[in-house]
C-alpha cells in the first residue's frame, strides 16, 4: 500500500506540473467569415475551424435569412487538407441582410455542441446570435434523462460481467451456481439492451428531438456515420460473442487447453467491451488521447472487476452452495479486491487530472462536484472494505470447538460490510454515468 500511495503522489505531482489538460468538447476555432463581419458582398460559402477532427456530419451546418429561410446550397464538406475545416455552399446573388449560421457538431466523446454565429450582407443591421438560437439547438430534456438511465445501465451490466474473474479466481464452485452464472447473463442483458437503446437515441440526442424521433431513418444514418455508432455496434458485437462464451467457459471438466482457450478469449472480448466505453468518452479529447484512454481502461475495468466481485461474493455469504465454506473465497477475493483498489486510486488520479481543465475545476464546476462525490463514495467504499478485510483476516473458520460463535459473528459482519459495499457501489456508478453528460469545463 505504501507503494501505490508513493506512485500516486509521483503521479500527481508529474501531471500537475506537466500535463496539457484536454478540452471539455469539440470547440469553434476560427470561422469565415467571422461572427458580426460585415460584407460587402455575399461569400460563396461558410466554413468553420474546429478543435478537433469529427468528420464531415451531414446537416452539422445551417445558415438562415432574417426570414428563416435556409440558404444552404449543398452538403457540409471539407474544402481543404485540413481535416479540422469543414464548410457548405451558400446559394448564388443572396441579396443583402442579416444571416444566422447554425452549427451542431458531436465531438469525439459524443456529446452534442450546439451555437450560432451571424454575419450581415451590405449596410443592414446585424441580428446577433443571442436570442436567434432556435429552441431546437438544445438537447430534449427527455432525452438526456433517459440517456444518462441509458448509460448506467449498461454500467451496470459491465459490472456484473465483471463478476466473471470472481467466479474463476476466487470461487470455482460458482461454475456450477445457477445463481451466479445468471448473474453474469443479466449483465450482458444489461449491457446489449442499453446500448441497441443508446444507438436509438444518440440521433435525437445530437440533433435536440424528442423521443419521438428514435426511429427517424435520417438520424439512424447520422448515427451509423460516426465514431461512437460504429463502436455501439463493435459492442453489441463483442458482448454477444461473450454471451456465447460464458456457457462454455464454465462448463466444470473443461481440460486445461480448452479452458485457457475459453479464457482468454473472454479476456479479448471483454477489452473490446471496455475499449467501447473508454473511447467514446471524456477520454478521447484529451490531446494525449493514449493516456487517458488507456487509463480509463483500467479504472472501468478495476471497477467491473471489485464490484461485480462483491455482487458474486454477497450471493456466496448470503447463499452459498451446499457444504460451501464461504472463507476461502473471502480471502482469495480480498487479494484481488486489494490490487483493484490500487489500480482504480491511481488511474482515477491520471484521468481527473488529464480531463479537467484546472484543478480548479474540482470546486468551481458541476463535472468537478460530481468528482469529488465519486471520491467520497469511493473513499466510503474503501473504509467498509477494509473493516471486511478485518474480518477476513480473523478467519471465519473456527480453529477449535467453541469457537462457533465467533466464526458467526464474523460471518455475519462480513455480510453487512459487503452489503454495504454493494449499495455504494451503486452509487458510484450513478455518479460515473452523470459524469459522463457533463462537460468537464462545466
């Protein structure tokens, strides 16, 4: 422990002092022409400069007359090598007067950014974007409530699959629990079933619709052409073949072959399940996207690993297995729990500070609220943790007769701390799904 806390304050220390914080969203740079230019003549296209590269995103921009015309006249495209810059033709001999440029673009981490500029034509009065931005740039509160459901969820789907290296490190005798493998079912239930929903809504939750545009083709399309689309389906497609795995994986007898084969393909699908999650997060806008990336990687995965074990270890003591003695899988399970813990402290050091943009943040924005209320719990979650580790320590074995009265205290205290751990580990997940809706700057 005390090399993790001498790791951690190197960490700290090296970030703070050298790290280039990401930014919260994909940003407007520059733009031609700019917000409140005056022309003499109307320009033969609109472009915009942007922080990052998304793609060309169909619809992304819009320019409107005083009337609310759409004077567009073909597809957002790129108009150069630089893959930051994209633009759209205006239609020819526009006359003079105001123009009102909409723009919506869904950063890499696939949240919507929505604003407008304006720029005049001739000697007319220029309408400011303040109070032109039409009610439908905003995300549907329906919406956004329902994605942030969304993404818990499926949070917690990752944490029950996480489940699975309890039941093959520590408890061998759940290959056989029906209790525990249908654990390890609902998880990837929970995993499938929010994401087919989170494919749904990402259309209406980029472009300011209801619910009632979920299965508007249109949005299905614009979803299907970006980053996060296409790595929902690289999930689905990883958690089905994980599904499929389980069954065999846990099949008692395996010979060793097969049974490492087994393995370390759910170790491969399991990565790509993580690897969805962490991509298409706050992690990806950070300039030095490896390193977050690959640290949001360990923190989610510790995460599913020492929850998932704890909801596997509560149906052990709550209900365990015919002539199953509970202690040894405590133990082995506190050995594991130990090295998540430590994984979890350091790579959630790395990430706050890489995605924050100052360390102000943490007492100044909603994101860097939430963050501190995840530190809590988990600091919570460490504190009960430990009382099990107490109790584990003691033994729940009695080493001679008499002593079954304490081997049922501590049985039952054991039960309590886990139980405990299980409800504030759902509370950390709520915390982790809000946090990914909101803006790091914000």
């Amino acid at each position: 422990m005390k090399r993790a806390l001498a790791l951690l304050a190197f960490l700290v220390g090296w970030l703070v002092l050298g790290a280039t914080p990401a930014s919260a969203h994909v940003e407007i740079i520059s733009s031609t022409p700019g917000d409140g230019a005056r022309l003499s003549a109307a320009p033969a296209q609109v472009s915009v400069t942007l922080s990052e590269n998304v793609g060309i995103q169909p619809g992304s921009i819009k320019v409107v007359d005083l009337t609310g015309r759409e004077v567009v006249a073909g597809p957002v495209f790129q108009p150069g090598d630089v893959a930051e810059q994209v633009a759209v033709k205006l239609q020819p001999n526009l006359p003079d007067g105001s123009y009102l440029v909409e723009f919506a673009f869904v950063s890499a981490d696939s949240h919507p950014v929505r604003g407008t500029f304006a720029f005049v034509v001739g000697t007319g009065p220029l309408v400011t974007s303040a109070g032109a931005v039409s009610a439908a740039t905003g995300t549907d509160a329906g919406v956004n409530a329902v994605s942030t459901v969304v993404r818990w969820l499926s949070y917690l789907g990752v944490v029950l699959l996480g489940g699975l290296a309890f039941v093959v490190l520590c408890r061998p005798a759940a290959r056989t629990d029906r209790r525990a493998r249908r654990l390890l079912h609902w998880g990837a239930g929970l995993v499938v079933v929010p994401t087919a929903a989170a494919f749904l809504l990402q259309g209406p939750y980029a472009a300011g619709r209801g619910l009632g545009a979920l299965t508007d083709p249109g949005l299905l399309a614009d979803t299907l052409r970006v980053a996060y689309g296409k790595l929902l389906l690289l999930r689905l497609a990883a958690v089905a073949a994980l599904a499929v795995l389980l069954p065999r994986l846990l099949r008692p007898g395996l010979p060793d072959r097969l049974r490492s084969r087994y393995e370390n393909l759910a170790m491969v699908t399991g990565f790509l399940v993580l690897l969805t999650f962490s991509a298409t997060g706050h992690p990806v806008t950070d300039p030095i996207m490896f390193v977050s990336v690959t640290a949001d990687l360990v923190h989610f995965g510790a995460i599913a690993v020492w929850a998932g074990g704890l909801v596997q270890l509560a149906l052990c003591l709550f209900r365990p297995g015919p002539d199953e003695d509970p202690a040894p899988v405590a133990a082995r399970f506190s050995r594991l729990a130990a090295g998540s813990v430590t994984a979890i402290a350091i790579s959630g050091a790395v990430l706050a500070l890489r995605i924050m943009p100052s360390l102000s943040t943490l007492w100044t924005s909603t994101f860097g609220l939430l963050v501190l209320l995840k530190i809590a719990g988990f600091a919570l979650l460490l504190a009960v943790a430990s009382r099990s580790r107490r109790v584990v320590r003691r033994g729940m074995t009695a080493p001679e007769e008499g002593a079954t009265k304490t081997v049922t205290n501590n049985l039952r205290k054991l039960r309590q701390a886990v139980a405990v751990e299980v409800v504030l580990s759902v509370v950390v997940l709520a915390l982790a799904a809000l946090l990914t809706v909101t803006p790091p700057g914000g």
